[in-house]
C-alpha cells in the first residue's frame, strides 16, 4: 500500500535555458501535503525534471513506500529500466558500440542514492493532460523559471 504519493515536473525556457522544478508531496490517509519548488538559471529540462524528484525524495523524514508520479518518460524508464546497466557498466551507456558516460551522472547518482532508501512504485501521467496534480507541479516549475528570465 502507498504510504506517500510524489508528484513531480521540471520546465526549462529554452534546453537548455532557465528552469525551474516542483513538488506535491502528499500522505494521502492523513491529508498532508508538502509543496516545494526551486530553478537554475542554466539547465536543462531533464535536469529539472530529475532535480524534482530528488528534492521530492529528500523531503521525507524516514524510509517509506512511494508512488512517484510523473510526466517525465525520461525519469521514470531511467529508474525503471536504464539504471541497473549504468551502475553496472560504471556509468556509462553505449553508443555505437562504444561506452559513454551518462549524461547528468551527478543527478542520477543522487537520485540512485535516494531511492535506495524507499519502495518506490512509478506512474507515467501525460503532460498537460489536465492531471490536476501534474498541472500543479507544472505551475511550481514554471513560476520558478520566472525569476530567472531577464
């Protein structure tokens, strides 16, 4: 059973440009909710999209059952399927039959790092498809990016 559930979204104006990330994170028996969201002025939309995540993650207190929630296919095949093989391949994917590291290496060790502390379940959710909670975190993401547009 889902104890918590994360809902996450990065933007960026421009790839790379200014970006922002946001969060819901919510404890649906009690009701709670934690809302959190920050930007970079230089960054890529999947750097905001995996920063999201990670500042979801560290904003519980214990080891927990989660159900991340995403519109990130980036995100969420990377944790489901690509991981694995990258750690174990020391970082590094192929391409044309050549080992190359990953891009965003520190973000992915990080979030790798987290997860490791939880059961995590993942959900894809279409972007801007009226998903309420996905329209929200799109709004943190985006109002974020605001300060750093000149």
């Amino acid at each position: 059973m889902t104890e918590v559930i994360l809902y996450t979204d990065g933007a960026c104006s421009g790839n790379p440009g200014p970006g922002g990330w946001g969060f819901v994170l919510r404890h649906p028996q009690s009701g709670k909710e934690i809302e959190r969201s920050g930007g970079n002025p230089n960054t890529t939309n999947n750097q905001m999209e995996l920063t999201a995540v990670i500042e979801g993650l560290k904003a519980l207190r214990r080891p927990t059952t989660i159900e991340i929630i995403s519109d990130s296919k980036y995100v969420l095949q990377g944790l489901a399927d690509w991981l694995p093989g990258w750690k174990k391949n020391g970082w590094q994917r192929k391409e044309k039959g050549k080992n190359i590291p990953i891009k965003n290496v520190e973000l992915w060790k990080e979030l790798d790092s987290l997860t490791q502390k939880h059961e995590i379940m993942l959900t894809h959710v279409k972007g801007h498809a009226g998903h309420a909670d996905n329209e929200r975190c799109d709004k943190l993401a985006t109002t974020a990016i605001a300060k750093y547009r000149k």
